[in-house]
C-alpha cells in the first residue's frame, strides 16, 4: 500500500462495524469478488486487510466447488477461524481433506463456524487453540494433527500478526517488533520442524507472504520484513526438502478483506487518479475476497503442481511482485 494512504488508514477515525450477523451474511448470493466499492482497515492476526463498511468478506460458502482434488489428505492450517484462513480450510474440506487448524483461544466462536463449515462438506475438524509464539503449541499442533487423522500431508502457514505504527519506526516497540517475528517468522520454523518427521514424498508446505514483502511500506516495517523473511525461508526450504520430494511455495495476498473488523475508509489519491486506478492504487479496482485465494493454496496443496516449488503466487489484483 502507498505510504499516503496508509497515513490515511492511520489517522481515520475507527467506526464500529454495523455488518449483519454471521448467520444472515452467509445467506448472500452474491458471487466471489463481487463487491468492488469496498472500504479497508488494519487487522490483527491476519495477512490480509478488514472490510466491513458493505459487506461481509466472502469465503467460498455459497460458491467454492470442490471437484475431489484432495480426498483423502490430512491438512494443518494456522490462522484458520477466521480470512484467508477460513477459506482455504472450506475449500480444502470441499475437495475432500481432513482439515485441522489452529487459532487464538478467544476467537472460540469463529473457530466453531470454521469447524461447521468443514463437517457440512463431509470433512473431519480438529480445532486447536492456542498461541503460534509458544514453540511447545505449534510442536503440539502438529503431534494433535496426526494423532487424529494418521497423517500430515500439507501444512499451511498462514496466521499473521500485522499492526501499523502511526509514526513509523518511532513507534515501533521491542514488543510489537518480538511478536510479528513470533507469530510470523519463528512459528512456521517451529511448524516446519515439527511436521518434517510425518512429511513424505508428495507433501506440501504451503506458506502465506504479503505483496509488502516486495514493495514494503514504513508503516509496516515489521511486518514487510516479517514476509521478506517468510519468503526467503520459502527458497531455502524449497532448496532443502526438494531432495525428499516436499515441495515448498508461498502464496502472496495484495489487499484482501478478511474480517468483518471495524474499518476505516481511505482518502483518495490524486496520484492513482491521474493514472485511472482506484484509490487503493489495485489495477482491478477493488480489494480481494478471501476465496478468491482458495484456489491458490488448493493448487499448491495438490499433484496438479507437482513441479512447482520454491515459488510466489501473488495473488495482488494486479499489483506487481517486485
């Protein structure tokens, strides 16, 4: 995101959300992506960006097809209550994999609409709480996951912790800087770690980075580096566990609503406008919706990308990787 708007995003006003609940949402039929006039705002424990200020974010409920890709994988996924998370837990359970996933203890009641989501498509639930900065949790996460289903054959890692600084580096705490490495960097070693024992040929590691990897801005320093990270660690891991036949991608969201968190409307940007584009400077005029990344995690997790490892799928509605 441009450092003008993210200013902006800053030094709005929070309005509280006024979406519909959960259970009336769900009922939309509109299709994935079909809302381009939609507001954004900083989110925790996430990789995306919140939008709630039209509609709530579309996960794939009433429009992700599953076509069997995947029946009979056993999948971990962090960061599953709720986003990209949620999402990609659907869409596997819709091809036909056992899906656990882990989430903070006091997202409880979204992790119960992620565990229905998934047994509605025939599929198992494990529902792990706890906190990915705790190495002995995500060493548990993956003991649980096979201790359930018999097997691992794709770990995702996708849980985040994002946070803007309002003043740059000058708000920038040792706090904030230990839990975005935490969260972000240190969990998916310890997960790798962990899950590499129960990881035969075919296997997956599916890990999610951020387009501010490429292009980071001084809000999110943190952060940006966090994901540069994320992405370095895809390569070496690619380069290391190729040998075994564990392949190992990224996928690299742009803006993406995910929740339905209080938001805040950006300003317009002369700058974008010259230029014809939408005051989030996406080509495609909108941000995301959290199934329209499905597809990509789906494919990653599966044979249809057999040779592809050590790459980035960006997912960015335009916005360039570089």
């Amino acid at each position: 995101m441009d450092e003008d708007i993210a200013m902006a995003l800053v030094n709005q006003v929070i309005r509280p959300s006024e979406d519909p609940p959960e259970d009336d949402a769900q009922e939309s039929e509109a299709p994935v992506g079909a809302n381009p006039a939609a507001a954004s705002g900083p989110q925790l424990q996430d990789p995306g960006w919140a939008e709630a200020a039209i509609a709530r974010p579309d996960y794939g409920e009433r429009n992700y097809v599953g076509h069997h890709r995947m029946m009979g994988m056993r999948t971990l996924i962090t960061g599953g209550e709720r986003g990209i998370g949620r999402a990609v837990a659907l869409a596997y359970a819709r091809e036909g994999a056992d899906v656990a996933f882990t989430y903070l203890p006091e997202d409880e009641q979204e992790a119960e609409q992620t565990v229905k989501l998934i047994e509605d498509a025939g599929s198992r639930a494990l529902a792990l709480p706890g906190d990915l900065q705790d190495e002995e949790f995500c060493q548990e996460a993956v003991a649980q996951t096979v201790a359930e289903f018999g097997a691992l054959n794709v770990l995702v890692n996708n849980a985040g912790y994002q946070l803007f600084t309002s003043h740059g580096l000058e708000d920038l705490g040792n706090e904030q800087f230990d839990r975005t490495f935490k969260t972000n960097v240190y969990a998916l070693f310890w997960l790798c770690k962990a899950a590499l024992p129960h990881l035969q040929p075919g296997a997956a590691i599916i890990n999610t980075s951020s387009y501010q990897a490429y292009q980071p801005g001084r809000w999110l320093i943190d952060f940006a580096a966090s994901k540069a990270a994320v992405n370095s660690m895809t390569f070496s891991l690619a380069e290391a566990l190729g040998p075994r036949g564990i392949r190992v991608n990224a996928v690299a969201p742009g803006d993406i609503g995910t929740t339905a968190q209080p938001s805040v409307r950006p300003a317009q940007n002369p700058a974008h406008e010259e230029r014809g584009e939408s005051p989030l400077g996406i080509p495609l005029g909108r941000a995301g919706q959290p199934a329209e990344l499905a597809a990509a995690y789906v494919l990653l997790a599966t044979e249809d990308s057999s040779y592809i490892s050590g790459s980035v799928i960006g997912v960015t509605g335009g916005k360039h990787l570089a």
